[in-house]
C-alpha cells in the first residue's frame, strides 16, 4: 500500500520535503479504478497530491499553462495605476466581476508583523462566461485580447477539477443525486476562479514576505508553479514540509467545502508559502484553479453549524482581505503559531 504521509528530510525541519503520491490525467478521466482508490487514500489522508497532466489526452495542460502565466507577466508588468483600477475590491464584489487585482501587501503574510508578498490576477469563471459582444471583456488590452485563451483554460482545469469531484464521490458512495458534482455544474453561478499569483523575490530585509498560513475555502485547488515555496503542515509528524514542484504536474488539494461535504471523511490540510532556500531570488509564478460549489449549499462546518457556502466564503475571505483578520479562522487550528520564523 502506498503511504501517504510520508517525509523525507533533506537538510533540517525546515527544509524537509514531503513525498506525495501521483495521480495520473488520463486514469482520472477515464475512470481508472486503481487510480481513484489512490486519490481517495490520498485525500483522506493529507489531501493533497500530484497530478500528472503530461498524459492529459488533449496534451494541451502545460502549454495553456504556459500561456496564460505569460499573459499574466505581461499584465503585471504594467504601471500600477492601471492594475489599481481593478484592486480593492470585497468578495462579493470580486465574484461579481470578471477579474480584480490583488496588489501585494495587502494581507499578513508568512511572518508574523510582515505583509503579504505576493500580487494576484483573479478571473472568475462565471462573469466570464456571460461576456458578450454587447458586455465585453472591462480592462487593459493585454486581458481584452485573451478572452479566448482564458475560457480555454478555466473549461481545461475545470474539467480536471470537477473530475476529481466526481471520482471521489463515487469512493464515497455518493451516486447519481447525491453524488457532490451536483453542486459544480459549469451551468450555475458559484465563485471559482483562475488565479495567477505572482511572488515576490526574497531577501532577509523584505517586508512583504510569502502567503498566510490556511487551509482553502472551496472544493479543488490545482496549483501550476515551477519555483518551490509551498508547504504543508503534516499532521503526523506536526512539521511544516516542502512539497518540491514536478514539472508537467499540478500539486492539487482538498478544501474545506469538499471535507465538510464529506462528513470530515476527506481532509482540508494547512499550507503556507514561504521562501524556497534553492530559489528565493526568483519571482515564482503560480497558476491556480480553484474549483467552488454553488453558493446555496449547505455543510455542517467545523464548528458544528450549518452553513450555506456563500456564507462560510464571505466569512472566511474577510480574514485574508478585509482585515477582519483571525488566524484561528484562516488556519483552523486554536492557539498555534504556525509563521515562519525564517
């Protein structure tokens, strides 16, 4: 049986790397058996896990990948004041958009009394799919002139996601109108978005410093990047550990959605990012999915309430955006410090 927990230390504790197991495209969508005990093992456990996209059919993953961050760099190269327009902006405002922009240090970051040290580019899928010649695409050209590349990508890594939804409501003996695709359909309105998040690079003086310790709010998470940064807080072990990018694979995770529908089967696990000794020089680029149910559902969440999901997203979003800020809330866990001390 494969182990799903397992970790191997490279250095010390802080530079310990966590060996995740590898799920691959094609098994996935073509409803491997083996393949989908594994991703449930996988997500039952730590919750989070590779997946291998270099067998995708379609052979297109990394390469839409690929454009939309060049896309992305270029947006980002351009003066402030024209990315500002579109920054500042509450969730319920965002998911009513097509895109916002995140200016970096707006948030606590990795260290404790230190800003956030990363910008984002958020795409809804939504509003993006109700553009029309008569309601076109809002902002810089470099965004009016992808329209089609970023439909293309957030259909792609959609259909990735919602198949990673529908494989473990099978292993969880959710069929047919019980099954949590249900609450994914493309055709209804729910807050996933294509975000790319542009980090800052690292020095011992920055002031704006990697992302906030948390678990994530929504259902998948599928994270393209070739630079490290990303750790995950064993929950064995009570370590925080480096999962090392593999290229032509996203690192993929479980949100709190996904284990509150699952009755707390299925597992939410706390990551952070923070600089990567090997690279902290460079800007590390992260292309996400984030996979979302409809707002009208309901869970039973970690504090024993029922809540509707667009409530526990607006609650939880205010402790990353709205300076509303309770670590115990972003991070699920009570009276830990879970910053990094460098």
């Amino acid at each position: 049986m494969v182990s799903y927990l397992d970790g191997e230390a490279t250095a010390n504790g802080a530079s310990a790397e966590i060996q995740l197991v590898t799920i691959s495209a094609a098994g996935l969508l073509n409803g491997d058996k083996q393949t989908q005990n594994d991703l449930f093992d996988a997500c039952k456990s730590l919750g989070f896990f590779y997946l291998d996209c270099r067998d995708h059919p379609s052979k297109s993953t990394t390469s839409l990948v690929d454009r939309i961050s060049a896309m992305a760099l270029d947006f980002y190269d351009l003066p402030l004041p024209s990315k500002e327009d579109w920054a500042e902006l509450s969730f319920d405002e965002v998911k009513g958009r097509p895109f916002a922009y995140k200016p970096a240090g707006k948030q606590e970051g990795s260290v404790k009394g230190k800003k956030d040290g990363w910008e984002g580019l958020i795409i809804m899928e939504t509003p993006m799919a109700q553009l029309s010649p008569s309601s076109p695409m809002p902002g810089p050209k470099v965004l009016q002139d992808s329209v089609g590349l970023i439909l293309e990508t957030q259909g792609h890594l959609g259909e990735l996601s919602r198949a990673i939804v529908a494989a473990l409501s099978q292993s969880l003996g959710l069929t047919d109108n019980r099954s949590l695709t249900r609450y994914h359909p493309m055709d209804i309105s729910a807050p996933t978005d294509l975000e790319i998040l542009k980090y800052l690079p690292y020095t011992p003086g920055s002031e704006k410093v990697g992302h906030i310790p948390h678990t994530d709010l929504g259902s998948i998470s599928m994270v393209f990047a070739e630079v490290g940064g990303l750790q995950v807080f064993h929950p064995i072990k009570e370590e925080w550990m480096f999962v090392p990018p593999k290229p032509g694979h996203a690192v993929c995770n479980i949100g709190d959605s996904m284990e509150f529908f699952s009755g707390n089967i299925l597992r939410s696990s706390l990551h952070r990012v923070i600089p990567y000794k090997q690279d902290s020089e460079k800007i590390r680029l992260s292309v996400i999915h984030f996979l979302r149910p409809s707002g009208v559902a309901e869970f039973v969440g970690a504090d024993g309430r029922q809540w509707k999901v667009a409530d526990w997203n607006t609650m939880k979003h205010k402790q990353f955006y709205e300076r509303q800020h309770r670590l115990e809330v972003v991070t699920r866990r009570e009276e830990q410090n879970d910053f990094w001390t460098g």
